[in-house]
C-alpha cells in the first residue's frame, strides 16, 4: 500500500508558509497504520531495545504500538507541567517557535537502550531534546524512527542518532 496516499498536506498550519503533513487519514486505516508501524519497528527487532520513548503528542499515536512490536516498555516525553513526577527538562527551537518537553527523571537508566519515536522529522529541534533527556537519564541511544522524514529541512542533521523513516519527502 503506498501510505503517501494517505498524508494529507495541510497549507499554512500552524502558520503562513508551513505545510503541514496530516497523518490522520492514515492513522484511520487500519492496513496502514498496521503497515507504518510494522515499517517503523522492523530495522529495530533484534536490537536490544528495552524501552521507546514517545514525543508528545503524535509519537504518542505511534510509539506504543512500536514497543509491543519490539517487545519492550514506552516512555512518555511530555510538554511541560504535564507528568505527575520529578522531571527533567529541555528547550528546543521549532520551524516556528520555541518549546520545551520533559521526562520523568527515574523513567529511564543506564540499563536501556532506547528508540526514540515521533512521527515527524522536520528542522530535529524536538527529536533533539528528547535525546538529550534520554541520554541525561543515564540510557544509550541506539535510534531515532519517524513516519514521516521531511529531509528537505535537514533535521536529520541535529539528530545525534541513526535515523530512520517510513516516508521521505525530499
């Protein structure tokens, strides 16, 4: 099934100039959203991974499905003020603005091996972050899995992981 078909662009959202790429169509088909996580999760079985830490909020959709795929745990990253525990946290830059995410500080040790899930690759301000808290957890990196890798804004640059994507748009 070509799961293009299925991403819809969405012109100036969340503001003029930004196209963004709208996984519901997709994430309302079964077969490809069965297809897109099994895609997401196959270069990572047999990997050793023992948790995926999701990126609020759309790597939340996906990346629960990829840990029961690999077997292993999910960890929440968070928008601040939002987990109930000790948290660490990170700023970061976006294509059109500044945020900031947050992880529990006991969510993770220097026993894991973490995959780092979200569900867009854009200029890896996010995805970033997210690994600087993984890796401030005591955890060691072993990737970074998208749905959708937007190369032409060179995220992958700032993702100090191997990265890998379902869709690429170049």
């Amino acid at each position: 099934m070509d799961l293009r078909t299925l991403i819809r662009d969405v012109p100036d959202f969340p503001k003029p100039g930004i196209i963004f790429k709208d996984i519901t169509p997709l994430l309302g088909h079964p077969q490809a959203l069965a297809q897109a996580i099994n895609a997401m999760a196959e270069p990572y079985l047999g990997k050793g991974i023992t948790q995926v830490v999701g990126i609020e909020s759309r790597g939340f959709i996906l990346a629960p499905s990829v840990a029961l795929r690999l077997g292993c745990g999910f960890v929440p990253v968070r928008k601040p003020g939002k987990l109930p525990w000790k948290s660490k946290r990170r700023s970061y830059g976006l294509e059109y603005g500044k945020d900031a995410i947050e992880i529990h500080e006991d969510s993770l040790s220097e026993r894991d091996t973490v995959l780092v899930v979200d569900d867009v690759l854009a200029t890896g301000g996010t995805m970033e972050a997210a690994i600087e808290l993984v890796t401030g957890c005591g955890a060691k990196v072993f990737g970074a899995a998208f749905l959708i890798d937007l190369a032409f804004l060179g995220g992958a640059k700032r993702v100090l992981a191997p990265v890998s994507a379902v869709l690429t748009y170049r």
